[in-house]
C-alpha cells in the first residue's frame, strides 16, 4: 500500500468520525436510552428436595395429630364406606393424553385422618379440592353437607395393564403409609408400607401416615408416573419419592429421607406386611373346603454371601419373631409361590393371583437382619405376618437417615435365582403309613419338596444328589431323599427329636459334590410341652 492511499484511508476515516460525533446540545436533546428489561427467572419446579425440606421442618416442630372427622363418616361400617364410590367419568389426569387415571378415596369407616393430594403441572403443585360431586355416595344419606375442605383418604392409580382400553388398578395409597402395587394379571393381596416403628415389641407399635401427597401429571406417552408422599409421626417425619412403571411385573424405585423427632430403637425399612391362616405345612385350622388360605406362604431372603433362604410362614399359637442376620443383604420379599388353582377354590378371592414382593436395597445399607413376625389369627381376615429390614443401630434424634429400595411385584418368582427351590413343606408323626409304633415324645417328620434349578438333570443320578441338614436346640434322628418324578426334582424326610417345649430352629439343603443345588430350607417347630 502506498502513502498516497494510506493518507485517503485516514483521511476518509476522520471525516467518518467527525460525523459520528454531536455536538453536546444535539445529544442533550435525545432521549434517553432505557436498559433492557431483565428475563424472567424460571420457575423452579417442585420436586423431591421440596418434600424433603418440609419433612426437615416439620421435623422441628411438635407432632400434631391430623383432624378430627366429622361423626357421620367416623361411624360408617367397612360396607356403608365401600358403599360411596369415586365417579370414574371425573377421573385426573386425563387431560395430558397418557395412560393414566387417578380416582380418590372417600374419608371414612378406619380411614379417619383426611390427606392432601397434589397434582403437579408443569412444575407447579395444585390441591386437588374436594366435592363431593367427586363421588357416588350410593345408599348413604347425610343430613347437613359436608365440609368443603374435608380432604381425601387416599388416592389409586390406574393404567390398563391387562387390556389397552380398559384402565385397570395399578398402585393405591389409602391408610397410614399403607400402599399396594399390581402387575398383569395380579389381584390384590399383600401390602407395603412406608415405615414401622415397634413391629414386634412389647408396648405396642407406632404407625406412622401419609398425610400429603404430590402427583405428577405424566406427559402423553409416559411409561412411569412419579409420587411424592411427605410421612410424619410422633417419631420421626420423612420424605418419599416414587417411580412407578407398569409392567407385567410392575416395578416402584423408593428414595427416603427420614428426620426423627425422637432416637428410635426398633425401626422397620421396607416392611411389608400379609396374611397366612392356613396352609399345607400347617393345618391347625382345617374345618373349610378351601384347603389353603394366604396372600404370601413364604419368606424368601438373599444373603450377602449369596444364599437363598426360603422360611414356610406359619399361624403360630402366639406371637413368634425369626431374625436372618445380614449386613448389606441382596433382597427379600414376602412370596405366593403356590399358584395352583385347585388348592384355594376361591372363585372370588384368587388366592393364586396374589403378587410376591421383592425387595431390592439401593446403596449399603449396613449391618442389621432381616425380620419376620408371625402373629395368631383365627381367621383370614387379619394381616398377621411381617418382614423388614432392621438395622441394628438405632436411628438417633436429630440426623437426616436417607436410603433407597427397589419393590418389584410378581407372579412368577422362579427367574430371582438359579438353584431349586422348595415348592412344598408338610409334617407328620415320624412313623411309617397304619404302623401302631408308638412316637417319641418331640418327635415330628418334615418333608420338604424341591424342585426346579438343575434338579431334573440331576434325576438320571440320584445317588450323587444329597441332603444337608442342620438343627439347633433339637437333634436330627435322620435325614435322607428320594427321587419326585412327579416335581421333576426330590422329595427330602428329615426326622427330628427335641425337648417338650423347646424350640428347634432347622435347615436343609440338597447338595451334589461341592455344588449347592438349591436354596436353603429354614423352618421353626416347637415341641408341645
């Protein structure tokens, strides 16, 4: 570039600048440039670590007890309850296009604490109010209108799991952290709960509630609807999130937070709780055509170390508590394996569509046992079994406790482990079938179906196949196996003998070599005095 053109550019440069500056009166006479508003923040969505803050606060504050209802609901029977109806026509969320429904239960009969149920749009929680135009009251008359802000006893949600046109239930919440969860095909039976504090002790238990939910609204398409329950008690308060997926064994991932009021001694994660009156290893109440009665025949435990343990339930004569001590135990769930139709006939009932639940602890949750109560019924209409996990360390006054589990609903619990499994446990006086040899006094024969795992390739050798037993507080007169062609896997006897009023505590496993082939048979028995 020359110096000629060098000089034209900078002189083409001054006179540009020289028009771009006003004379200071001319800029005195513009007005004045306002600042661009500042955007909007965002609204922040409501989610988990909102209910988690509250449950921290309330936490601080003295326990109060919900409502009172008003008398003409607290007096309602289980019938007259049953009786009011929720209108399926004004079913929630059906505005979003997904696949599904929520209906609310009405206050009443037991459920006497009215909740607040949430729904949450677009990040924004909104109470559901009450009206009583909500529901079909049936044959139920009042004679002054309720309250207008009487509140819900809970809530259910339906997706149609069986039939794509037809909304089938999926997951209720009615009755202190009571809450029950179906797959295909499954019919209502055991229930999971959010807490137990004193399960099993002397003094009586606390229960603690559900006083507030919030209920996403899934989108069109959603495969999952998320819950969020704030729980409180005298004890403790505590936030729960939960994921729901349908499915043919439907799935819920829980994540907990609890801020107690109080150290608790006794804590039950994960309890859930069924019903055992009768079954094929215990007959004690026979006068029925119905042979068996039960929700759940079986307590199943998968240890650390990789064991399966599978504990028969019982309806004791009095309250009886069986620990399996564990650190950081794999899972365990109260389990329907019987699903043979003929061995209820219930037309009404289905005993055999009953789920299992299998508990899955996320994260460690360190040393403790798995524990199961068995109380007396004298009939089926009591929930009479318990099992959760109790840690061993209490859980002290004034420290955020957070942990999470996996709850999967079943039909077929067959695929959870490899091995053989038991599929039948009877008892018997130990002498052979019309022998007049008298019996030892504390003597009793168990016999112990296995089957399924590897056990019907193990029938072209039966003789590699063996039984392994223990006892404690009793003695093994013996012990031994034959072939059950008809399970496709092995009959075991174990004969035992034990002190009157003693209880023996026995296990048994078949074995071939150093293989374990099957899970492990645990049962209680106690000797009549």
């Amino acid at each position: 570039m020359t110096v000629s053109n060098r000089r034209q550019i900078l002189a083409g440069l001054s006179a540009a600048l020289s028009f771009s500056v006003a004379p200071a009166a001319l800029l005195a006479q513009q007005p004045e440039t306002q600042p661009a508003p500042a955007p909007t923040p965002p609204q922040p969505r409501f989610g988990f670590e909102d209910v988690v803050r509250r449950a921290r606060e309330i936490a601080a504050a003295p326990y109060e007890p919900g409502p009172n209802l008003p008398e003409p609901l607290s007096r309602l029977d289980f019938d007259a309850w049953r009786d009011i109806r929720f209108r399926p026509e004004r079913a929630l969320l059906a505005q979003t296009g997904s696949g599904f429904r929520m209906q609310m239960f009405h206050p009443g009969f037991l459920f006497t604490r009215p909740v607040t149920v949430n729904i949450v749009r677009d990040g924004v929680p909104t109470p559901v109010p009450y009206s009583s135009n909500l529901f079909d009251y049936g044959r139920i008359k009042f004679e002054k209108p309720l309250p207008v802000n009487l509140g819900f006893a809970g809530f259910r949600l339906h997706y149609p799991l069986n039939d794509p046109r037809v909304f089938d239930e999926l997951i209720s919440f009615i009755g202190a952290s009571y809450f029950r969860v179906l797959g295909r095909e499954q019919r209502y039976g055991l229930s999971a709960r959010g807490l137990a504090i004193g399960a099993g002790v002397p003094g009586g238990e606390e229960f603690p509630v559900f006083r507030e939910f919030w209920v996403e609204a899934p989108t069109a398409g959603a495969e999952r609807v998320t819950v969020y329950a704030l729980l409180d008690s005298a004890s403790v308060s505590g936030a729960y999130q939960f994921h729901i997926y349908p499915d043919v064994d439907s799935v819920v991932d829980i994540s907990v937070a609890l801020f107690p009021r109080k150290t608790i001694e006794k804590l039950g994660l994960a309890p859930l709780t069924s019903m055992f009156f009768t079954g094929e290893n215990d007959r004690r109440f026979h006068d029925d055509f119905r042979t068996e009665l039960h929700d759940s025949d079986g307590l199943m435990v998968h240890s650390r170390t990789g064991e399966w343990i599978w504990r028969p339930l019982r309806n004791p004569r009095q309250q009886a508590v069986s620990s399996f001590v564990e650190s950081n135990v794999r899972g365990f769930g109260l389990m329907q394996r019987d699903r043979v139709f003929e061995h209820y006939q219930d037309l009404d009932l289905s005993y055999e569509l009953r789920p299992s639940y299998w508990i899955e602890p996320q994260g460690d949750w360190g040393e403790g046992v798995v524990e199961l109560i068995e109380l007396p019924t004298g009939d089926e209409t009591n929930d009479n079994i318990v099992a959760l996990w109790a840690p061993k360390a209490a859980l002290e006054a004034g420290r955020e406790f957070r942990f999470g589990y996996k709850l999967t609903a079943l039909l077929d619990s067959s695929d959870l482990h490899p091995g053989g499994r038991v599929i039948n446990t009877y008892q018997a006086k130990p002498k052979a079938l019309g022998s007049g040899e008298p019996v030892t006094d504390g003597a009793r024969r168990f016999i112990v179906d296995f089957a399924g795992g590897d056990l019907a390739y193990h029938l072209k050798q039966p003789e590699k196949v063996e039984i392994v037993p223990s006892i404690a507080y009793g003695r093994i007169n013996r012990a031994f196996i034959v072939p059950n062609p008809k399970t496709e896997g092995f009959r075991a006897f174990i004969d035992i003998i034990v002190e009157p009023g003693q209880l023996a505590e026995m296990r048994a496993f078949l074995k071939s070599g150093d293989k374990t082939l099957t899970e492990t048979w645990s049962y209680p028995w106690r000797a009549e005095a």
